[in-house]
C-alpha cells in the first residue's frame, strides 16, 4: 500500500465526481432520510448486472453501513450491516467496480478516524472482513474510491487536506490450494468478522 499527501484541489477533483445511479422511485427497505440516516449511495455493477444501495443506517447512537440489492422482482432486499452493534459510527460510504465486476466499498469510522475497505467479488454473496486501509488515530473521513488502471485508489480528508492510499486489486479467482490463506486483499488489520445478517 503507497500513500501519498495530495493538495486541496486534487481532493476537490477526486471526491466531486463521486455519483450514484438512481434505480426508480422505491427506496430500500430501512433507509429513511427523515430518521437521519445518511446519503444514499447506489452502484451499478456493470459486469454482473447487480445493483446495489449503500447508506449509513441510523441505529440508536451509532451508523452502521447498510448495503441492500436490487432483485429481480424489482424490490430491494432486506439490508445487511456492517459494524452492527459495535458502539462506533459507520460513516461515508464509497464504491467502486473493477473490470472483473468485484466491487470495493470503503468507509469511515467517526470515533476513531479510521478508514476501512470490504470486498465482494463478482457472483459472490457474501462480503470481505472488513480490513484498515487508515489505522492510526487521526481525523480522516468522507473517503471516495477509484479503479485506476490496474489498482485502487482510496482518497480521504484529513481535516483540511486529502491523502491517497493506492492499493492491488482483488486477484482473479483461481482454484485454492492448501497454500492459500483467507480470500481478502493483502492489508493489515481486521475490524471484524464481515458482514452481519438482518435486524
């Protein structure tokens, strides 16, 4: 992983481009803007079809991410949580597909200043174990994700500055050998155990 200090502007050009997709007037089951819930974000995978809403669901005195898929019937799926019932604040999701259709998601923790990454690889279900992309304390927040050329760029805020981290794309699938250890990109640190069922 390289990370590299950047100037406002570059921060400015690299987060304003960030944008969802609308999939029709129907709203996520749970997502609520009126409950305070964050922005909703919505990613279109281009190589599966797969659609997916992404939010900072409001849950007592913590945010928790929320990722809901649009299904073939035309209606979302009940969410799943990331962080849930951890007592921190889930914040700022991003997105992003790569060419082989996985899709990256970072976020922010707001006690801790903290920015993670989970992965879902193409035709898979089930999201990565959250891993650190920022570990160490500090103000970092609002994090937007890129594929650039053959790697992942994550930029985030650091008050009144940004800062890139760039790292190696997931892997193409390939058969697991006894070698092999657990399916996640080559990053220290976990957060946690995944991706946790519904409420």
């Amino acid at each position: 992983m390289r990370r590299t200090s950047v100037s406002v502007l570059t921060l400015l050009l690299a987060l304003s481009t960030a944008s969802g997709v609308w999939a029709g007037s129907a709203l996520p089951h749970r997502y609520s803007a009126q409950a305070l819930d964050g922005p909703l974000l919505q990613i279109l995978n281009p190589v599966d079809g797969r659609f997916w809403s992404i939010w900072a669901y409001r849950s007592g005195a913590e945010y928790d991410i929320a990722i809901s898929a649009l299904q073939e019937d035309g209606s979302w799926s009940e969410p799943r949580f990331l962080g849930e019932a951890d007592s921190l604040s889930q914040m700022h999701p991003a997105a992003a597909v790569d060419a082989m259709g996985n899709v990256y998601l970072a976020f922010a923790v707001r006690e801790n200043g903290r920015i993670i990454l989970s992965t879902l690889r193409r035709g898979s279900s089930i999201w990565s174990a959250p891993v650190l992309i920022v570990g160490e304390p500090g103000r970092h927040f609002a994090p937007a994700v890129r594929i650039v050329g053959g790697e992942l760029v994550v930029a985030y805020r650091t008050g009144a500055a940004v800062e890139i981290s760039v790292l190696p794309l997931l892997v193409p699938d390939r058969p697991a050998g006894i070698q092999d250890g657990p399916d996640s990109l080559p990053l220290p640190g976990s957060t946690g155990d995944g991706i946790n069922g519904g409420r």
